[in-house]
C-alpha cells in the first residue's frame, strides 16, 4: 500500500481551507486521530475539541465498516452527510481519510469534485482518466 506524504496533505488541506464555504478540512488516520488540519481561524467550531475527536473517530470507523463492499460496490470516492448547520464529507485515501467540514447550504457534489481534484492523482480514475 502506498504510504503517504503527510506533508503534501497538510498543504492540500490549506489549499481545500482556502475555499469560502469550508470551515475545516483535516488528514485522519485509521483510528481518526487528526494528523494534518484543522479549522479555519476566527471560526465557530461548532464542537468541543473532544467532540471533535469523537466525530472524527466515528468518521474513521464508518469509512472501515464501508470497505467490507469494496469487491461488490467499488470503492467508496467520498461520503457526505447534510446538516441543518454543517455537511461533513470524508474522502478515504488508502487507510487514512480526508475530513471536510463544510457550509450548510454548500453544493456537496461540486465542492466534492474540487477537493478531488486538489486531493491529487489517486483520485484520476474518478473522472474516467
């Protein structure tokens, strides 16, 4: 399995926080420690930070539970789930994951193929290349 560039996705997720309607976007590993990331400054986090932590371990559990239908389904591209005040994505990268948190009103599957494309080129055959 390639291993990742830990560096590469801590400027991936500036890139993805330069985007007005995300409010956080974070590298997490398989057990959802937060490994690169965080919230945009001067922003309502919404979560304690130990709510925050249980989000992203559930987030890591339920991309680990989804592999159990790679072989049937394919593999999942990205997950998405709408709030009344937040949509959370997750993009799993190998054994890791990119966690978005986004604006409510935002369009995810636009925002989902602009953070594909930053994600890099794991993500090609996404588009058919």
């Amino acid at each position: 399995m390639p291993k990742i560039d830990i560096e590469d996705y801590e400027k991936r997720c500036k890139e993805i926080l330069e985007d007005e309607e995300v409010r956080f976007a974070g590298l997490l590993d398989e057990s959802g420690n937060l490994l690169v990331g965080g919230f945009k400054q001067n922003i309502n986090h919404r979560l304690t930070e130990e709510q925050q932590d249980a989000v992203n371990k559930e987030v890591a559990s339920r991309i680990a539970k989804r592999k159990k239908y790679d072989k049937e389904l394919g593999r999942v591209k990205y997950s998405a789930s709408r709030r009344e005040h937040v949509v959370i994505m997750s993009f799993p990268i190998y054994e890791k994951a990119v966690l978005i948190v986004a604006e409510p009103n935002v369009n995810i599957d636009r925002l989902a193929y602009k953070i594909i494309e930053k994600l890099g080129s794991q993500w090609g055959e996404f588009f058919g290349k």
